[in-house]
C-alpha cells in the first residue's frame, strides 16, 4: 500500500471512529437568584491577600455601582501577567469603568 493511501485510510478511520464518540452537550444552567448579600462599597474595586503556599496572593473583587444583590450576574475572572500587577491589569482592560455593559443582567 502506498504512503498516501495509508495515511488516507487512517485518516477516515479516525473521522469514522470520532463521529461515533457519544460527546455529552454542556448542560445550561440558569442562574440563581443572587446571593442577597448587601456589599457597601459597590463600584469601588476592594483589593485583598491570601496565603497560598507560603506565598502571598492579591486579588481584587470589583462590584458594578449598580450591583443588585438579588439579582444573578456573570463571574468575571482576569488574570494577568506575572510581570504585572492587578492595579494596571484593571486599568488597561477597563474592567472596572462604570461603563461596562452587563448583556443578560
């Protein structure tokens, strides 16, 4: 057999092969109802440290001014950079501008 119809007839194997893997669909889940915690400082980013392997980890937690505690909202996570630091991560993304559309909320 030559070299191109070997690779031809293992390629419609695998095709063949794949096309009958049973793939479970991701499951929609509709949101809660919010978590009914008031928050004081909505629309005022909160910075925060916690101990992880003996190291020191920063995050910040930014609420929407307009945040409704009894209303669902998307969890936004951002990483960035290990040269970089949170502060300028939230000020090039613009993350936490008042501006930001929430679609869906």
């Amino acid at each position: 057999m030559r070299p191109t119809s070997t690779i031809a007839l293992l390629t419609a194997a695998t095709l063949v092969s794949t096309a009958s893997i049973n793939i479970p669909r991701a499951e929609t889940v509709n949101g809660t109802a919010g978590c009914g915690t008031t928050h004081w400082f909505n629309g005022i980013t909160q910075y925060h440290s916690l101990q992880s392997s003996t190291r020191s980890r920063d995050y910040s937690v930014h609420l929407l001014s307009s945040y409704d505690a009894n209303k669902p909202y998307p969890l936004v996570l951002g990483f960035h950079g290990s040269s970089s630091v949170g502060f300028f991560f939230e000020a090039d993304t613009g993350l936490s501008v008042s501006k930001i559309v929430c679609v869906g909320c």
